[in-house]
C-alpha cells in the first residue's frame, strides 16, 4: 500500500504540456506538401485542443503524404507521429473478450 503513495521519479512523469511538441510534429510532417494541398488540414491541426484532436487526425496526415509522396514515406511518418500516443497492449488468449 505504500508504494501507492510514495512519489513518482522525476523523470517517469510526464510532460506537463505535450500539444505544442506533438503539433510541431504534424506540422512536420506536411512541411514538403505543397501550402494548396495541405492548407486546410494545417489549419485543423493548429487548432486541435487535445492529444486526441490530433489522433484523429493521423489518417488525414497518412492519405495526405501517400498521395503526394508514397505509402512507404505515409508510413514513416505516421511511425514518427505514433510514438507520441499510448499503446495497448494486446489481449492474451486467456482474457475474457
């Protein structure tokens, strides 16, 4: 019971504020698509108000680079911009569905 109460690391805390990072990254990741193509989804990623904003956001982003680049460097992107959000780990085959 007392590990619940005893303080976290410095270092296992996480950032206090994450958006403005991860919004440089998406950004990023459309800095060598023409400003025509790209322009109206910029604008929703500089307004997006929450790490879940963005996530939805990361098929937009995907569709948006394959089309003008390939579906390799999508990919590669879409990895980069990945690690920004949680994964889950998967069920084990003895978990009730």
């Amino acid at each position: 019971m007392f590990w619940l109460l005893a303080p976290a690391p410095q270092d296992a805390a996480p950032p206090l504020n994450r958006l403005p990072a991860v919004r440089a990254d998406f950004m990023n990741c459309l800095r060598d698509l023409a400003p025509e193509h790209a322009a109206g989804l910029s604008d929703r990623i500089d307004r997006a108000r929450s790490l879940r904003d963005l996530w939805h956001l990361r098929p937009e982003v995907f569709n948006f680079v394959a089309l003008h680049h390939s579906q390799t460097e999508a990919e590669a992107r879409l990895t980069r911009l990945n690690r920004h959000f949680p994964t889950r780990a998967p069920r084990s085959g003895f978990a009730p569905l």
